[in-house]
C-alpha cells in the first residue's frame, strides 16, 4: 500500500510541475509532512522540481537545505528551474554551490547550466563547461550537443556554434532548429535559407519551429515569394488578388485549422462568388461554428447568390448539430425548387439533418425515395435510428438491404450493435458478431470495441470478455466498456483488476473510466478504493467533468461517507438533475431525511426540475424519518406540480410509509386505488410492514401475492415465518420451512464484505474460511463477555431455526456482519471507522448488538445494508431504531 501510495503521490506531482500549480504542491508537502513521506528522496526531488518551474525558490532552497544528502537530482531540478525563468546567475550560483559538493552533471544538468551561460552570455564559463561534457563523455548527447550550438552562438561564436553542429552524428530537427536559430537572430538569414534547403535533402521533416525560423529569414530577406511556399504551403507562389487564389486561400485556411485568417481573407474578396461562400460555411461547420455558418448562408442570399449543392450541403450540416427542424425543412424546400433533390450526396444531408433533429419519419420517407441508394445512404439511415433510439427499425432494415445485397460496413455493423445492445438482444450480438467475422471485421478495432460494450449491455459478460481476451491490443475504449459493463452488472472486482491492466499498459484512462470505476467502488463499498480512483480524478484533471463528480457523489455516499459526498457534490461544475438526485439520494439513505428535504428545495430554487428518481429518494427519506404528512404531500401533488406519474417505485415507497407508521388500512387502500396491477415491490412493502407490526393477516396476504409473482424468491418465505415467529406461531414457522424445501427454495445466504487496505473480504454464517479466523472468533468472545455485562442479551426470537436457546445464541453471534466487524476490529488502526456492506437487511440483534459494541470500542461501526445505512455510534444508531 505503502509503495502504491508513494507512486500516487510522485505521478501526482509530477503532473503539477507540469501544470506549473504551486499552491496544490504546498498542499501535498504539508500532507506528505504529516504521514512521514517528506524525506522520501522521490517525493523530495519532484516538490523541488515543482517549485523550481513555478520560480517559487525559497520553498525550494527550504527543501534542499533541509535534505539531509541533496542528490544530483535535487541541484538539476534547481538549476533546471532557474535557467527557465530566465535567472541566469542565480543557475550559475546553483551550479558552482553543487560543484562544490563533489557532485557530478549529468545530461540533464548541462543543458540548463549551458543555458544560463546563453543567457548571460558567459561564454569563458560556457567554454569550461563545454570542457567537462567531452571529458565526461556527454558531447554526443544530442540534447546537450543542441544547446551547446545556442550557447556558442548566444555568445556570437557563429563559427564554433556551426562546428559543433557539424560535429552532432544524428542531428534531429532540434538540432536544426538551434542552428537556425543562431543564424536568424545574428542576422545571417540567407545561410538560414541554405541549411533549410540542406535540412529538407537530409530527410529532416521540419516543424512549427523549423518554419517560424525560416519565415523569419524570409522576412529579414524580403523574400516574400518564399515566405508563402514555406508558410505552410498555405499561401501559394504569386499570390495576389485573383480570385482563384483568395477562395483557395479561405478554404485551405478554414480546413487549415485557423477560421479567424480564412474569414480575414474573405473579407478581403472584393466580390465574392459562390466559390467563396461555399468555403467560408463549410469553414465554419468544421469549426462547429454552426450559427456562423447560418449568418453567412444568409449574408450570400442577400448579396443576390443563390446557393447550390454544396452550400446547401453544409448548411444542413449546421441545421443538424442545432437542432433547427424549421430552417432544415426550409433549405429542403429550396433544394425541390432547385430541382437538385435526387442528387445522392444531397439527399445523404437531408436524412442525416432529419434524423438529428429528431425526425426520423421524414428521414425514412427521403431514404425511401432515393433512386439508387447506396451504402452512404443506408449508413445515414440506419446510424440515424440507431441513434434516436429506434432500434428495431434500425434492425429491420439491416435485415431488409442485406438481403438486398445492398451490402455493409464498419459504419453499419456498428449501428446494429448499438441498437442490439439498446434492445438488450444478446441473439442478434451473437448473430451480429459471427457476420463481422465471416465478413473480415474480426480485427477491426471499432467493431471489436462496439461487440465488447454490446455484450456488455446484454449480460453477457463472458461473451464481452473472450472478446477482449482475444483483442490483439486493446484500447481505450475497449477496456472502457468492459469495465462499464462489469460495474453495472456489480461486478466491481473485475472492473478493478481490469483497471490495473489498463494502467499497466500505459493507457491514460478518461473520465468515463473512472466514473465506471467509481460506480464499481460505489457497489462494493469499497471506499478507500474509491478514494484512490478519486486521487486519478484529480490528477487527470477531470474534476470539472459532470460524470465523474457525479459518480464520486454517488460512490461517497455508497460508502457510507456523507461527508466527502457532500464535498464532492459542492464541487461539481454545473449540477443537473443527477446530480442533485444523486445527493439527495445519499442523504436519503443516511437517514438525513430534514437534509435531503431541503436539499431538495434548493434544487427547485435553482431552476432544476426532479425526475421520477429524484422523487423516489424525496419519499425514501420521508419514509426513514416517519415524515408521513410530507411524504403524502409530495406524493399526491408530484403529477400537479411536476408533471410526473407516479409509477410503481413511488407506489412502493409510499405504501413503505404508511406501512412502517402503522397505517396498514391505508397503505391496503392505497394499494387497491393504484392504476395498475401491484408488482413485487408493492406487496413486498406492504409484507414489510406487516412484519414490523407483527399483522398476521396483511402478510399472509401479501406473501401470497409474492408466491405468485416471484415463487423462486426466498425473502417471502423469512419475512413471512418471522412474522410467525414474532407472535409465537411456530407451528406456522415450521409450515413456512417445509413450503421452501418443498419447493425447493433456497434461503439466500447472508454475506458480509469489508474493505482492508485495498482488498475486499467477504464473510458468511459461521464462516471459517479467513487465515484469521482464530482471531476473528476470539474477538467476537471478547466482545460477546463485554456486551453481555453492559446488559446485552441475544434476541433469539429472530433466529428461526428449532434449536436449544444456547445454540441460537451461538448462531447469532456468528452472522455474517459481525464477522466482518470483528474482523474490521483487528485489521484496522484504533479509532478508525468500520465500513461494512450486507446483502441483506440487518437483524434485529446485530443491530442492537452493534450498538453495544460501537459503545465499547468507542468506534464508528456503518453498515450498509439492502435498505439503508446505519451508523452506529456512541451507542445509538442513525436510523433511531426506525427501520
């Protein structure tokens, strides 16, 4: 853990020295000062390295000073640092102070101290230096060898500044570039243009920096001629107003990546023809300057030219990225009137604007008249379905043009799979797959990528993953669908293994990664996991991503820290409905129902309306806190006030409410009064309740409602034979455990997790399994004798198996969540808290019996289970025993 954490922090600040942040630097010295890490040589060089590049000097000489043995690499980072801030002498300083300590340059140490000679033009201390690099053997290091052609000719020793240039073995352009350099900023600009000429012979590619030099001799020369040929080849030979040149001009500036000059050289066109205006829109649609774009369309209607093909081409372009339906079907009255509507590359614009402005009928009816359609087409049409969700029509015509012979590509192939994956049709995937391998798509990145995440989507993970498996050199995004996929299907494990794969690969993840990732921490509470996954969020800098501070809110809170998912909330740039149900939500579970509340108002202040989710966790945290009034509020005015139908979620929750406030009458009522046939989460709300008020009636009804619905379910028959047991009908006890052999029900076991330094451990009933058992099961007698003289005494009325009362005892003791406690007791530092996850809801006697325990050790014990968190401390509980 240790060493994993020093890799954290080295790569963290290795990150900041290049973002050149000082106060977050401070941050962590102050933090690595407290654990004890400061003196680590690595953690002590990058921070001096940091402060040196924010020209922060002091704290780096602090550093240094205070280094019990400064190595080479603490006096380069100084060095390094200076000369880049243009403090020449105080490098210099540094130099001769490192010198003196018998420590010896390197090839990174050169470089900057040769610099710092270029600056102050100390060229006698330069020729010393240059000494040492070919009596230590560094004068063929092409880095040093570089800046040692500046320095001389920084110096105005243009003679030994070229020698040496001829002298490097492998030259790279950055050799070139300092010969260059030399040459124009002395003036010799002519024998620039010469080198240039010999640089392009050797085979040297130029670079941005090879031709800003040279443009500069060109400048220097008043050769204007070859200035245009090496500006980019942008401006060609002879360029002057002819009207040819200028929209060549505009294009190739606007394709070019620079808009700004495309559109200063067409404001310079004296008449602009349709030449000249089909460049600057399509310009601007390139540049996603969509509105622009329009404006302009409009600007060459009014200057009396009509648009043709092309421009009419990209204005549906810009139509499409808006969204504008209106001014499409506009430009689509123009094109008949123009009588170019069948033109194939036309008619390709329409379906696709169509389809993103969310019309896909008028889309279909264009595709449909087409007279020849081609692959072009098809691929727009069904891309389009595809991704407005239309799934089986996307698959019904793939399967209509394929036996058409119209044929297929990559493009299409990965159409069908996303709509495969939206109808979770792991058939048509299977299907799908075998036609890209016969077809030759097997080794095609994208349709690899697309089969891993549609798999994925259908469940099928083992699919997914042999898919993966079988990738010669997975992607990004191939290990990013994977590891979605196995988040969502609570599969966190293996979405963190395959995380360390990644990074063992050197793959930078994205933000998309990460959220995955932190959803996968979020279902295994696995918090100091998540915490790290947090670390790689702030070092990727993808905090101002809405995904990713939204996922930390939710795996915060998941981890039973509600204090960090409020801190992360509070941090999320622009909070939308996830985010703020994705808050609420947490608190709900924490049973902070007056926080979640008001939480709840500030979103409606802020001008964000709830979804169906957010105001499931309203009425969730009504329920914990037996807010029955506002829960019903909410409840019968969510239609009114938000436009939202309550569905069977809500019907649960409320049903939830007034059962657990012992309104039974009118939670059956309610229940009789829903639009629809109650499905499982109603009746077993309603069999919930009944257990908490021990109503015989009410949960024989309501369990035989779930028999129907979910017989396979062993839930029903617990919570049924422990509403028996609470009124003594144990003949009825004994009656419910023969149905569930009989029907051979298997009860689900309880499992516990918990997370210790980095691994997840999982406990059963009575589980023996652990190398520390003995000392789990030493703790839990420890505990047991403490409990039992602060006045505990085992509810054996919850244990339903027919045995002696000792024996019931012994199997209380030994549930699955007070093994992991105890564990978590013996396995973490004193005073920390203890986060374990249940499967299940939590007994009434480890609830009661966490509530000694928490007292005793005077530790926080939060455990979360199937419905909510519990925080156990001081000798009470969050949930105020109302659960």
């Amino acid at each position: 853990m240790t060493n994993l954490w020093r890799l954290s922090y080295t790569k963290l600040l290795s990150q900041l020295s290049q973002t050149k942040s000082l106060n977050p630097g401070l941050q962590i010295q102050a933090h690595l000062t407290k654990i004890g890490l400061l003196n680590d040589s690595k953690h002590r060089n990058h921070l001096i390295n940091l402060y040196s590049k924010c020209g922060a000097f002091d704290y780096a000489w602090k550093l240094l000073d205070e280094s019990p043995e400064p190595d080479l690499v603490s006096w380069s980072s100084l060095i390094s640092g200076y000369a880049k801030n243009g403090f020449g002498k105080d490098a210099i300083w540094a130099f001769f102070k490192m010198h003196s300590l018998d420590l010896k340059c390197n090839e990174f140490t050169f470089p900057s101290v040769l610099k710092a000679c270029s600056i102050e033009k100390e060229l006698f201390l330069g020729k010393q230096i240059h000494g040492i690099v070919v009596v230590t053997g560094f004068e063929s290091d092409v880095f040093v060898a570089n800046t040692l052609v500046v320095m001389y000719a920084k110096c105005g020793e243009l003679l030994d500044s070229r020698l040496l240039f001829e002298e490097i073995p492998e030259r790279n352009v950055v050799s070139w570039n300092a010969l260059f350099s030399c040459y124009t900023q002395n003036d010799f600009f002519s024998e620039a243009m010469r080198m240039f000429g010999d640089m392009i012979v050797s085979g040297v590619r130029p670079d941005e920096y090879s031709l800003s030099n040279i443009l500069n001799a060109c400048t220097g020369l008043g050769d204007i001629v070859q200035g245009k040929k090496i500006h980019g080849c942008l401006v060609k030979l002879g360029y002057d107003s002819d009207p040819f040149s200028s929209n060549a001009l505009v294009d190739m500036y606007a394709k070019g990546g620079n808009l700004k000059d495309a559109i200063t050289f067409f404001d310079e066109i004296v008449v602009p023809d349709i030449v000249s205006w089909n460049a600057i829109i399509a310009g601007c649609v390139l540049h996603e300057c969509h509105h622009q774009a329009i404006d302009m369309l409009n600007q060459m209607r009014s200057s009396g030219i009509w648009p043709n093909m092309f421009t009419l081409s990209s204005a549906l372009k810009a139509c499409a990225a808006l969204e504008l339906p209106g001014l499409g079907q506009g430009l689509h009255s123009l094109l008949i009137k123009k009588d170019i509507i069948l033109d194939p590359f036309v008619s390709v614009g329409l379906i696709d604007m169509y389809c993103k402005c969310d019309l896909t009928k008028d889309a279909r009816l264009i595709y449909d008249l087409m007279p020849g359609k081609d692959l072009i087409a098809l691929n727009a049409m069904i891309s389009g379905y595809s991704q407005n969700e239309a799934d089986n029509a996307c698959l019904d015509l793939f399967v209509q043009t394929f036996t058409q012979g119209i044929g297929f590509d990559q493009t299409t192939l990965l159409a069908v799979l996303n709509s495969a994956a939206g109808l979770q049709a792991s058939n048509v995937c299977k299907q799908v797959h075998a036609l890209s391998v016969k077809s030759g798509f097997q080794c095609d990145t994208f349709v690899i990528n697309s089969l891993v995440d549609s798999y994925g989507k259908c469940s099928q993970l083992d699919d997914a993953a042999t898919i993966f498996d079988e990738c010669p050199t997975p992607d990004l995004p191939s290990f990013t669908s994977l590891i979605t996929a196995y988040a969502l299907l609570g599969r966190g494990e293996e979405a963190m293994k395959l995380y360390l794969k990644l990074q063992g690969m050197g793959l930078k993840p994205d933000s998309f990664v990460c959220s995955s990732l932190l959803n996968a921490c979020a279902n295994l509470s696995a918090y100091e996991q998540g915490k790290q996954i947090h670390a790689h969020v702030l070092k990727f800098g993808f905090m101002s991503d809405v995904f990713a501070g939204n996922s930390l809110v939710n795996m915060y809170a998941k981890c039973g820290s509600i204090e960090d998912a409020n801190c992360a909330f509070s941090e999320v740039p622009r909070k939308g409905i996830v985010s703020w149900s994705a808050m609420i939500g947490g608190l709900a579970q924490h049973g902070y129902a007056k926080k979640a509340l008001h939480l709840f108002g500030e979103m409606l202040k802020d001008g964000v309306s709830p979804n169906h989710i957010t105001l499931v966790s309203v009425l969730y945290a009504c329920n914990h806190a037996g807010l029955v009034e506002e829960a019903n509020k909410y409840f019968e005015t969510m239609k009114d006030s938000f436009g939202i139908e309550p569905t069977q979620e809500h019907y649960a929750c409320m049903i939830d409410v007034l059962g657990r406030a012992g309104k039974l009458d009118d939670a059956i009522d309610l229940v009789n009064k829903m639009p629809f046939e109650a499905n499982a989460s109603v009746w077993g709300a309603l069999l919930g309740a009944a257990r908490i008020h021990k109503n015989v009636e009410v949960g024989q009804r309501a369990a035989e409602m779930l028999f129907n619905l979910q017989p396979e379910k062993s839930g029903t028959h617990v919570l049924l034979a422990n509403i028996y047991a609470s009124v003594g009908l144990w003949g009825d006890v004994a009656k419910v455990r023969r149905l569930m052999k009989d029907s051979r029900v298997k009860k689900e076991p309880g499992m516990s997790w918990i997370e210790i330094k980095d691994s997840i451990y999982t406990f059963i009933v009575g589980d023996r399994s652990h190398s520390r058992s003995d000392e789990i099961y030493a703790k839990l007698e420890e505990l047991g004798q403490l409990m039992a003289k602060a006045g505990y005494v085992p509810m054996v009325d919850t244990d339903l198996h027919d045995v002696e009362r000792k024996q019931k005892e012994i199997l209380l003791s030994y549930h699955s969540e007070k093994l992991a406690v105890a564990f978590g007791l013996i396995a973490t530092p004193p005073g920390a808290p203890i986060r374990v996850k249940k499967n299940l809801r939590i007994c009434l006697d480890c609830h009661t019996a966490f509530k000694f325990i928490c007292k005793i050790v005077s530790r926080e014990i939060i455990i979360r289970d199937i419905n909510r968190f519990h925080h156990f401390k001081d000798g009470s509980c969050s949930c105020g025993d109302y659960w």
